[in-house]
C-alpha cells in the first residue's frame, strides 16, 4: 500500500492522448513536475465524466502549476479512445487503459471483488514521492479546483490552513 512520503509506485503502461494516439505512459518520465495520478472505475459511465471533463476544464491551472494530469482505469486503451471520440472529446492528458489492473493493485485502490478500481486520487511531488492520498467512494465524485488547491498548498511549502487558497496567508507556527 502506498504511504504519504514513500516513492510512488512505478509503471510503464499503455494509455491514450489527444488525437486517439497510444502511447506507453512511465511515471519516471515526469520526474521534475507534480503529477495527479486518478483513478475512476469505468469509461461510459455517468460520474466518471464530470471528473474528467473538469479535470479537462483546469488543465491550464494544473500546467501553470508545473503539474501533470494522468486518468487510469481498468478499461482498455481502445474503449478510452470511443469515448473521447464518441463522448468526451479530447481532455488534454493521458487516459491509461490498466486492463491487467496492476497500477490499480500497486496503488491500493483496486476493488478486487468487482474488478474495478475506486476514486483515487495521488499527488507526486518532483522527486517521485506520493504527498497526497484521497480515496472516495464510487458514488461520489471529487473536485479537480481542490485537488489544485491542494498541489498548490505542498508546492509553497508553508503551513496552509484549512481553506486556504494561493494568496492568503499562512498558518504561523509558534
């Protein structure tokens, strides 16, 4: 199971971009930027797109941020590109199809009775350490703004209270 300041899991694998292309996605090729791994159960299904079309919606803040956005699910690279084509258009990042589940075993977020993975959600600092864990339930979606809320808390470095956002003040230690 993966930890808070352990380095991530490590993968290689398949995934589709922009334009319907396959390319293998390896984690280590993201060294030097943050990265949001997320995990959703299924493509053609009714949350799962609201969380990667806003994903799609922020991807310019993410980017500003010196942050990376990569989806997983056990779907196959195949079915991920009908549905960008059918149904989401293109979102700006990679869609890794997991078909043999071991990213979503390796992250912890696998549900092993139903063959699907849950809402997980990993920040990756530059060096390959995971600073953020978040798992949810299937029914309930998260929010993309504060999973940059968040990036951008561990990026300042400071103590940021609950509510913080980029701007206001930090917590003073005494």
């Amino acid at each position: 199971m993966p930890m808070i300041g352990q380095p991530a899991p490590q993968f290689v694998a398949p995934a589709v971009v922009d334009g319907g292309d396959f390319k293998n996605i390896n984690l280590s090729d993201y060294k030097g930027k943050f990265v949001v791994l997320f995990f959703y159960p299924l493509d053609f299904t009714f949350v799962c797109p609201t969380e990667l079309t806003q994903f799609r919606d922020h991807l310019e803040d993410f980017k500003k941020a010196n942050t990376e956005v990569i989806g997983v699910s056990v779907d196959s690279v195949h079915s991920h590109k009908r549905w960008l084509k059918d149904d989401l258009g293109n979102l700006g990042y990679p869609l890794i199809g997991d078909v043999t589940r071991r990213v979503s075993r390796d992250y912890g977020v696998l549900l092993e009775d139903q063959g699907i993975a849950t809402r997980g959600t990993f920040i990756i600092d530059p060096e390959g350490h995971i600073q953020y864990m978040g798992i949810h339930n299937l029914n309930v979606g998260r929010d993309a703004k504060e999973i940059l809320r968040v990036v951008e808390g561990l990026k300042s470095g400071e103590l940021c209270g609950a509510g913080w956002k980029p701007g206001a003040d930090f917590v003073q230690a005494k």
